[in-house]
C-alpha cells in the first residue's frame, strides 16, 4: 500500500473540529489489573488485521539474503509493502531501527483512525513498545508519531509518548507509577526479526526453523496498534470492548524435560484456574476461540491439543484456534501486542476468548478476554 503523503491522507479522513477542551489531568490510581481492549489493527506478512477482518495465513518465503548455519536460504515471513522513509540516520543508530520504522509509518493513518471512538473531552498516552537499544532511535520513532497526532485534530489531547522494550504483560506495559498517565492509550507494538542478529540468536536458542531441522519458528515481522482504557478501581466496563486481566502464569521443568503426559495436565490446570466456570455471570463455560504464540515448537501443538481435548472439548484448534508462528512467522517482541488483535479481529462483539502463550520453556501464561458488553454488540463492530 502507498504512503507517499501521510499527513494529506489524515487530513482527508479526519476532519477540523472545534476547539478540543481542556485535556483531563494525569492519574496515578488506575486498577492494575484490569484493562478495556476497544480496538486494534495489525500489519502482517499475512495482510492487515483488525476486527471482522482476518486475512488468510501467510506462506513462508525463501530470504535473498538471510541463511541458516547450514548454508541454505532461510524461509520467512516478510510484510510485503511498506511505507518509504528517508531517514538513512536511523539506520547508522540501530541495524533494524529503519524497518521498524517503515513499519509503523504503513500502520500510522490506520492507528489514528481508532481515535474517534474517544470521548469529546478525552485525553491519551502514547506507549511504543519496540525492542530499541539506541535511545537516540527511540527519540526519533517517538518524535515522527507526535509529529504524525500534532498535524491532526488530536494533538490537543496528547499527553505522554514514551518508549520501553516489549514486557510479557500488557498491565507491566501500560502501568503509570506516580508520574501518573491518561485514561486512555494507544499502544504501539513492532518488532522484525529479518535481520542476521536476530536470525543469529533464534540459531544458538535452537529454536530457528530451516530446512535441515524438524519444528522451529520461522522469523517474521509485525506492527500492531491497540486503543486501551486504563480502568479506575471503581469504573466497569459496560462499554463495547473486551476486558483484559493479569495473566495466569505457571513456573516450570524445561518443556524438552517432561513428559508429554505430564505436560498436558499441567497446562489443563492452568486453564481451568485461567478460566474458572460458573463464578461470572459474564463467562462461558467455553471461550468461543483461542490465539496460541508458537505451536511450531517441538511438542507445542501436541500439548495444546491434549489439554483442550481434556478441558474444553467444544473447542477445536483446528476451527475455532489460531497460532501465531503459523499464521504469520514469529514477530519477536511484537507477539503479545499482535494476540490481542488477532483474538479480536475472530471475536464477535460479545463473544469470549483465550490467548495461550507458550513460547517460552519454562513459563506458561494464560490471559481471558472478556466481552464488556454483550448488550451493545452491534456497537463494537469495526468500520
């Protein structure tokens, strides 16, 4: 897709307003474990993602230029059109600060649009989870999106933009401390792993996928933007949305060190204390759909499909699932970020779901996605 004129595109599609009132101040006491999901879109090898609007999965393509200890071409996953940026500067900084940029650049006009939805009076964050070292890069990503919201009719309310390095939990993520923050938040999550630093380091975890070598993750790349609500303590979610609470996590033996048996009973407990039947008005005894990080790991899809046999046999992985790794590579940092929006990009506006994160050998974490209003259903569909 062409982005040659973003800011003429925004003004085309956002037009003036009156004079926006005065910002509501910083807070400090929101509820540190919940949080409101409004909206998302995504930009993947597979296409763009957002609600009611799920792309096919994406076929790996053989690199022109990234290899595999083995000599041979490595497949990946690669977004296929980006936006052009002229900033050679970025590139001197950090090897793969560019790309994260073009990235954002292509999603940017996509994210904006999802603040219509704010209340007249509302005023947002801006949080960009990227995996930068260069703090002068960061600086610079953080400048082009404050440039980007100040030439529209949403620079009055801009509070903060700030930058930090992807975190297991969105709560982490977003959390004010004393400095306090603004009800509401677009989040922007990009990683790319198309790069020989990255490939390097998927190699020596013995994770990479290539041809010489059974289950792995093939390297891919991602850019999401999420509209959050920080929830006060006493504040519910009666709005459309979906309401995100900490992550179940379970402490581990290595993966590799247990027995497929063992395996799947523990990750049955986990859900089954993820997702208790009965104590909630709000739940169904079945999530209508499930996102699952990296079920290419050796003995992942086998764990998974054992425990929902077991715990929830009305769901299929295979119809109602969807992983991650599969659907469009391994997005590195970008992963959490990119669950939220594929969960809800398959969930109708009253519908629950489960993101299921098992990447890592020794942790697994569950998170619940609840629909807040089941309602107004109709009024959560995505234009």
């Amino acid at each position: 897709m062409s982005r040659a004129s973003i800011f003429d595109r925004l003004h085309q599609r956002l037009p003036a307003a009156p004079a926006v009132p005065e910002p509501v101040a910083a807070r400090s006491d929101y509820d540190s474990h919940r949080l409101r999901l409004v909206d998302g879109v995504a930009l993947t090898p597979a296409g763009f993602v957002a609600p009611g609007s799920l792309p096919d999965p994406h076929t790996p393509q053989l690199s022109t230029s990234l290899h595999g200890a083995d000599g041979f071409r490595l497949l990946v996953h690669e977004v296929a059109e980006v936006a052009p940026v002229r900033l050679s500067r970025l590139a001197r900084l950090e090897a793969k600060a560019l790309r994260l940029h073009e990235l954002l650049q292509t999603i940017v006009i996509e994210a904006l649009m999802m603040l219509e939805a704010l209340p007249e009076d509302a005023s947002f964050d801006v949080l960009l989870s990227a995996p930068l070292r260069s703090r002068e890069a960061a600086d610079l990503l953080q400048s082009q999106l404050r440039q980007a919201i100040e030439e529209t009719q949403y620079g009055e309310a801009l509070g903060d933009i700030y930058q930090q390095a992807p975190r297991p939990d969105p709560h982490d993520s977003l959390s004010v401390g004393e400095h306090g923050g603004m009800p509401w938040v677009l989040w922007f999550s990009v990683d790319s792993l198309l790069n020989a630093e990255d490939v390097n380091a998927l190699e020596r975890g013995r994770r990479l996928g290539q041809s010489t070598r059974g289950a792995g993750l093939y390297p891919g790349e991602a850019v999401s933007a999420l509209l959050i609500q920080r929830l006060l303590p006493e504040e519910t979610a009666a709005a459309p949305g979906w309401l995100l609470g900490r992550a179940t996590t379970q402490e581990h033996a290595a993966r590799a060190g247990q027995r497929e048996r063992d395996r799947r009973r523990a990750l049955q407990t986990l859900l089954a204390q993820a997702w208790p039947v009965g104590d909630d008005n709000t739940q169904q005894e079945t999530p209508t759909r499930m996102v699952v990080d990296a079920l290419g790991l050796p003995g992942r899809a086998v764990e998974v499909g054992g425990a929902l046999v077991e715990h929830w046999p009305e769901l299929d992985m295979i119809e109602d699932g969807l992983g991650i790794d599969q659907f469009c590579g391994w997005p590195g940092g970008a992963v959490n970020a990119l669950a939220w929006v594929l969960l809800m990009a398959s969930l109708q506006p009253s519908e629950h779901g489960v993101v299921l994160g098992i990447e890592p050998e020794t942790t697994t974490r569950v998170w619940s996605l609840l629909a807040c209003a089941e309602a107004t259903a109709q009024a959560g569909s995505h234009s």
